[in-house]
C-alpha cells in the first residue's frame, strides 16, 4: 500500500509543476473519474486541446476557470449585496 501512496504522491507533484497537462494528470488535478471527465470534454463543457486529433491536453489555467463557475455566495455576502444595493437605492433619491 505504501508503494501505491508514493506513486499518487509522485504523480501529484509532477501535476503541480506543469502548465499543460494530459487527460491522466488532469483527473488527479481535479479529482474526477474518467466518465465524468470525458463527458465534459465531448459536452464541450471545458476547454481542452487535441493535437493531430491525438490525445487530450488541458491547461491549468482553463480548469481553474472551469472550477470557480457558478459560484455560489455565502448568505453573509448576499446579505452585505443587498444592504449595499438598498442603501445605494436610497441615497439615489431626492429629497423634497
């Protein structure tokens, strides 16, 4: 079993250090399965490079991006969103 967390833990650190990464080392950079993986790639969901119709290629920079869509608020700052907006709202009216 040792020999098993050592190659993960190698494989993890070349991860870190690339720019450009192959469709195994993108599963371990996001943590997916191989399905969900390609199920991204043919819904054209993430951006993804196939050189000479060959393998797949993924820069870090796009799984990032593809990472932090959608996100969602904490109520603490949809809380301080809403003060901002209404107190602009009132400040924008005239006074008679």
């Amino acid at each position: 079993m040792n020999n098993l967390k050592e190659e993960y833990l190698q494989k993890f650190a070349t991860v870190a250090f690339k720019e450009v990464l192959s469709f195994k080392e993108t599963l371990i950079f996001l943590g997916v399965s191989k399905s969900f993986l390609y199920k991204l790639t043919s819904k054209k969901a993430i951006k993804f490079s196939k050189p000479n119709n060959g393998k797949l290629y993924f820069k870090k920079s796009d799984l990032y991006e593809w990472m932090i869509r959608n996100e969602i608020k904490s109520v603490d700052v949809l809380e301080n969103e809403i003060f901002e907006h209404l107190n602009k709202k009132g400040n924008g009216k005239k006074n008679n």
